[in-house]
C-alpha cells in the first residue's frame, strides 16, 4: 500500500487566509544595530546646543534690552531656548549613559 503525502496548498491571500507570516530582510537590516554615528559627533552636538542656546538667549537679550522671563513678548524666544538646552542636556545624559 503506498502511503499519500499530504499536499500543502497555496495560501489564498485574497480569501482571508492569513495564517503564514512572511518576514522580508531588508538592506538595513543588518546596520540598525551597529553603532555608525561616532560619541564624539554625539557630544559635540550636544554641546553646540547648549552654547547656541545660551548665545541666543544673550544676543536676544542685548538686542531687544529683554531679560524679563515672564514679560509675555519674550515667550517665544525663551522656549526656543529652553528646548534648546533640553535637547543638549538630554543628548549629554544619552552620550555619557552605559548601556
């Protein structure tokens, strides 16, 4: 007697069989996990952040003669500013963090 072999069909993916999980390699697969961006650009441009935040915040000051935080005028600029700083305060605690 000779034995039948089971015979997988084709899945039909315009039926609504979505049973098999089709996973594709992409090219950048492989350097996501690599480190490509070197610490020292990493700390330079944190650093650049927060000196360019406080040039800004100055040479708006000396310009405008505005050092009031809470005058409602400047709002814009000190926010400009803090975020600034946030972003470089924040990239030198990613830089210097051990993982």
């Amino acid at each position: 007697m000779v034995a039948k072999k089971k015979v997988k069909k084709a899945v039909c993916w315009s039926k609504g069989d979505y049973t098999k999980i089709i996973y594709r390699l992409t090219p950048l697969s492989g350097t996501m996990e690599e480190n490509s961006f070197p610490k020292k650009v990493k700390l330079a441009l944190s650093i650049l952040l927060i000196f360019g935040a406080l040039a800004f915040y100055w040479a708006w000051g000396v310009l405008y003669n505005s050092w009031n935080i809470f005058d409602g005028s400047n709002m814009g600029v000190y926010s400009i500013v803090v975020i600034m700083l946030a972003f470089g305060i924040l990239g030198l605690f990613l830089v210097r963090a051990k993982n």
